[in-house]
C-alpha cells in the first residue's frame, strides 16, 4: 500500500489476540503512530517484569509505544490528539476508553470483538460461547462507544465451534479471523464503504469474567455442559476437581467426554445407572479410566493433571493418584 493510501492508526491491545491483529495492520502497509498496552506485570516464580505479546511486537517492530496506567490523563489525551489519527483499533485492551479519547480519531474507535454481537458482550466472549454449546461464533469489528460493547457493528465475520475445540484453539482461529477482519474494516473506511448498523436489541448476552469458582466442576449439571466447560476453560482457567479426601490438592481436568446413557455394552460404563447415584461419585469403570456420575449420566475424566505434575492420561494420572469407586468428587456449594 503506498502512503497515500496508508491510514494514520493508533492501536490499543495487550494480549496475542491483539498481538496479531497489530502485526496484520501493519502488514497491510498502515502507519503505526503509537501502541498503546498495559504495564508489564510481574510472572513466574520469580516475579519477573513481563512484557505483553503487544509490546513485544511493538518493539521488535520500533512502533511508538506507551502504557499508561489510565487513559483519564489530560497529558496523554493531548498527545493522542497531536498524533492526528485517521482510527483507533482496540482489541482486549483491558483500560476503559473514555468519552474524550473516543472522540479523538478522524473515524473513532474501531474494537475488535470476538464475537457475534450481540451475543457474548463482556470479558470472556470465546470462553462463553464454547460453554454454552453454541455452534458458532465468530468477529465482529464494532464502532466503540461509552458501553460495554454495545456500539454499532461495522463487519462480522462468522466462524464454527469444532465439537473438539478448547478455549485455546477457538482463541487461535478468531484471532486470525479477527487480523483479517480489521484489515478488511480499514480498506472499507479507508474507501469511505464501511456502514454502521446498530446492535440487535434481542439476543444481547453477557461473556462474564472467569473466575476461580467458574472452574470447579459442577458435578450436578448435564453430561454435556460439563465437557463443554472442560472444553471451554482449556487452557485458562483450567477446569478443576476436588476429591472430598484430597480437598487441599484441586485437580484440573482438561478432557472429558460424556458417557452415552444406557451404553452397558461393550465395557461401557452404564451412565443410566449413574442417574441413582448422587452426583460427583466415582462409578465402577474398566482399569485404567475415570468414570463419575453428574446431573444426567457420567463423564469420562480423560486427561488430568495433580499440582506441580504434568497433564497425563487417565491411565497414567492413576497410577500416581489411586481413585476408588464410590469415592466422591467435591460439588460447589450454591451461589
């Protein structure tokens, strides 16, 4: 692209997801006027500083880069404002933009969201969608305004959930649907064909946060929502169990499959006999497998991993951690 075509962008993101959206805009010829992303935080055993996958890039790359710890200082918006920026993209920044950074850029704030919108507002939206067992998702680059994603969309680009996918491979995929979909979007504004449409009053749900006690297993729920957490929190947060005589030692659980009710034959587990059992207790299964009741049948544990070990196969996980049928996964106490 020559640099009359070129637009003038200040990019606002921390994590991958973001990393690769920047490295796509700037290989599509654009002016990278200034990064923006968080503070390095401290990680490992040590409490090393580490920088962002952004700032990484960034730095390899020799853009600009600042990482205030707010975006509500005059000092930093008068800088925005000298930089005469054509358009803002943000992805998973992590700092609210405020009404007068908004209004800074030529076009506005272009958010990349990861997402059918409005389906999956919120924090958490790849995690969430794999949860809920939608077969579905996708990108949705967004006009930002002062809500919680709520701004009117400006192009979506859809993307299937694989019966296989984990949080962490969905994560890949969108993140590359979402460089090319932000590509896409500047062409369009650059040529002045990008149109706004409001969001869809109906169908708005909420992606919230992960939490801790998001990922403990919920041993009363459906064989299927289960897995789909196990799915959907692989890598983070991990999904993890508690064996009510080993309450000190979570196990994360990063594999499961659902046990088809009244499948007794062929060395199956029976799971329509689990249905008697209180929920979270471990069923007789052949050697070498996990099996435990849940709201509606059984779930296979099929990957699992101890503290301060490796993930191993059930077979293997066994024979360092002896489970014995009858023994009893912890369920959540009722939020």
């Amino acid at each position: 692209m020559d640099r009359a075509r070129a637009m003038r962008i200040v990019f606002a993101g921390t994590p991958g997801f973001a990393a690769a959206a920047l490295g796509a805009i700037a290989a599509a010829g654009h002016e990278i006027a200034l990064v923006l992303t968080r503070a390095d935080k401290p990680a490992g055993r040590g409490r090393a500083l580490h920088e962002s996958p952004v700032k990484q890039l960034a730095r390899e790359r020799g853009f600009p880069i600042e990482q205030p710890r707010t975006l509500r200082d005059a000092a930093l918006q008068a800088k925005l404002r000298a930089l005469d920026a054509d358009a803002m993209v943000v992805a998973a920044y992590g700092l609210i933009l405020p009404a007068e950074v908004l209004a800074i850029p030529r076009h506005g704030c272009l958010n990349i969201h990861a997402s059918l919108l409005p389906r999956w507002r919120g924090a958490a939206p790849i995690q969430r969608a794999i949860e809920a067992g939608d077969a579905e998702t996708g990108i949705t680059i967004m006009q930002m305004d002062e809500g919680l994603d709520t701004g009117p969309m400006l192009l979506a680009m859809r993307e299937p959930i694989c019966a296989d996918d984990t949080g962490g491979s969905l994560h890949d995929r969108l993140a590359a649907l979402g460089a090319r979909a932000i590509v896409a979007a500047l062409e369009r504004l650059r040529e002045g064909a990008l149109r706004a449409q409001p969001q869809p009053a109906e169908g708005v749900t909420y992606a919230h946060k992960l939490t801790r006690a998001d990922a403990l297993v919920d041993w009363t729920q459906p064989a299927r929502r289960i897995v789909d957490r196990v799915r959907a929190f692989d890598p983070v947060p991990g999904a993890t169990a508690l064996l009510e005589r080993m309450p000190d030692a979570p196990v994360k659980v990063w594999s499961a499959r659902a046990v088809p009710a009244g499948a007794a034959q062929g060395g199956e587990p029976d799971a329509a006999a689990a249905s008697g059992l209180r929920p979270g207790t471990v069923l007789l299964a052949p050697p070498g497998r996990l099996v435990v009741a849940c709201g509606d049948g059984a779930v296979e544990l099929r990957e699992l991993q101890r503290p301060g070990s490796r993930r191993l196969p059930a077979a293997d996980f066994l024979r360092g951690c002896p489970v014995e049928p009858g023994e009893r996964f912890v369920i959540p106490a009722a939020t």
